[in-house]
C-alpha cells in the first residue's frame, strides 16, 4: 500500500470541540441588534443568543485522521499529524500554522473521522451591541417575598461583553457604552454527559448552517485515559467537589465524523484542517419576569465548533 508524505498542515479559521450542546439558533445564527430576552426566548425555557467570537484560544497537544471511529484507548485506525507534548496554543478565530510531525506519511485511502486532543482549558473573547440598553447580571440572590431567588443588576450600556472573569461565573459579563473593555474569559471543561463518571457525550455539531457531523467527546486525565469517578456528588447525583481536594482531569479528546471524507492520493501535497467557530459563543439572559433583574444579560458560554479535514 502506497503512503503519501505531507509536509504541511495549514491551521485555518474554522475547528470544534463541545462545552456544551450546540443550541438550536436563528436564521442568520446570531444575536440582532434589537434582540431582548423575550425574542431569544426558546422552548426548553431557557433564554440566550449566539455571537461570533472576537477571539478563541485552545492548546492542541495532538490532531490526527482516522479511517473509521476511533477512542482515547483505541487509536489504531488513526494517523496523527500533528503533536504537542506542551501544546501548542492557537486563536482559531483568526488562524494560525503549525507544522505536521517530521516524516509523517499516511496510506493511500479514504479518511472518515478527525480527532483532535486539547487541553482542557481554554479562552475566549467577544462583544455584541444592541440597539438599546442591556444590564448584566452580577449573580442570584434570595427574593425578598421568598418565591425562590432573583437576579443582582450590575453594569448597564448598549454593548455586553466578555470582562475576563471566568466563564460561567456569575460576573462573567458586563455592559456598557462600549466593548473598549472586553477581556479573555477563561474556562476549564471537567464534565461532559449526563451520567457517572461525566467524562463522555455525543451529538451531532450543525454550525453555520452547515452539514452535522457526529462528535463524541472525552475528558481524560493526564495519562490520556478516560477520567473516572473522582468527585463528589450532591443529593441530586451530581459533581459536586473533588475527593481528594483536586482532580487529574486535563485534556478533551474529540472525535469527529468528517462530512466529506478526506482522500489521500498520489497527487496529494498536503492536507488542511478547519475549525469553523461561528455562532459558537453565547450570552445568556434571566428570565423577562425575573423580579430582581428582568431581562439581565447573565452569563457568557461556549457552545462548541466543528472541524474538517480535506486534503489538496
């Protein structure tokens, strides 16, 4: 069987790995100017927009194709193309390139499945103004009549934005005239899934009107095996603290299905991967009727991406 040497591997501005289920979104796949709580408003009851992110900063300690699904234990049917022991940190937002592995060569054939290893920490910053005045939501506290808890106002203006506090912390956006003060917001992704030990999920990823493709993610701990039960739980079954104070979950591994296969030939000179972000970033908003900060713009997210492979 012949194998085909590549010497580059162009990094561009498009790739995916999932934080949390990718929302269903509008036509366009982003937040209008004139959009408020009550437009955003979606079925399961939760009220949110999407936003093209400014920037998105992941580690990629490894990329590789496959010619059938692959797993963190099973590889085999993988090429890996590019690695990183300390990882190698890229905006995929505005694109980057970064050389394949010296010598690496890949069978002839048809390549299915892309799989990529990140660190599992990663940054990102982004701004939307609207055409009227938006409050941010400093967090929840008790309603003073005692039906349940209500949101804290913080900062007001026509644009919100990513401040660098912590992604899913309860100051995580602010609002004002401007987005003269947005700042990278990190997050750490230690769970994945609905059960025990929360370190797999699958769905399918559609982003930017695009084809969906199938992506099965794990959290892995530093040895690269699929993390275990290593936490505590609440009365409701879920991670709630670590128990041993600190846990060794580090990397995301994702696998993807590719919508149009990679082939590689004799005429093959390289292949491309991109990693398409758009519409991946959202804020969030409180309840319209919230008694303590009705229509408050919340909390920021990450709603995933998707990644491709061809080949030229």
């Amino acid at each position: 069987m012949c194998k085909m040497k590549l010497y580059k591997l162009v990094l561009g501005a498009i790739f995916l790995v999932c934080a949390n289920p990718l929302h269903a979104i509008t036509a366009d796949g982003f937040c209008e100017a004139s959009d408020t709580a009550a437009t955003v408003a979606k079925g399961d009851g939760d009220f949110y927009c999407l936003v093209a992110p400014d920037v998105v900063i992941f580690k990629i300690h490894e990329i590789g194709v496959c010619t059938s699904a692959a797993t963190p234990a099973d590889r085999s049917s993988c090429t890996a193309v590019f690695t990183s022991g300390a990882g190698t940190s890229a905006n995929l937002t505005g694109g980057s390139s970064i050389p394949l592995d010296a010598g690496i060569s890949l069978d002839e054939g048809t390549y299915s499945h892309g799989y990529i290893l990140i660190d599992n920490t990663y940054s990102m910053q982004f701004a939307h103004t609207f055409s009227s005045n938006k409050t941010s939501s400093t967090g929840m506290q008790a309603n003073p009549a005692g039906n349940g808890e209500e949101g804290i106002p913080g900062t007001s203006g026509p644009t919100c934005f990513t401040n660098a506090n912590a992604v899913g912390s309860p100051t995580s956006v602010s609002c004002g005239a401007n987005g003269s003060a947005a700042g990278l917001s990190r997050h750490t992704e230690y769970f994945f899934g609905n059960a025990a030990p929360f370190s797999f999920d699958t769905t399918t990823f559609s982003v930017g009107g695009q084809p969906g493709a199938l992506t099965s993610v794990w959290v892995l701990n530093s040895d690269q095996t699929e993390a275990s039960v290593d936490y505590n739980v609440d009365p409701g079954g879920q991670p709630d603290g670590w128990m041993n104070g600190s846990t060794d979950r580090k990397y995301i591994f994702a696998v993807q299905s590719l919508a149009s296969p990679m082939v590689i030939s004799p005429d093959t000179a390289s292949i491309n991967v991109t990693f398409n972000v758009t519409n991946s970033t959202a804020f969030d908003f409180l309840d319209p009727n919230d008694s303590g900060c009705p229509g408050c713009v919340s909390n920021v997210n990450f709603e995933g991406m998707k990644f491709n492979f061809s080949s030229q």
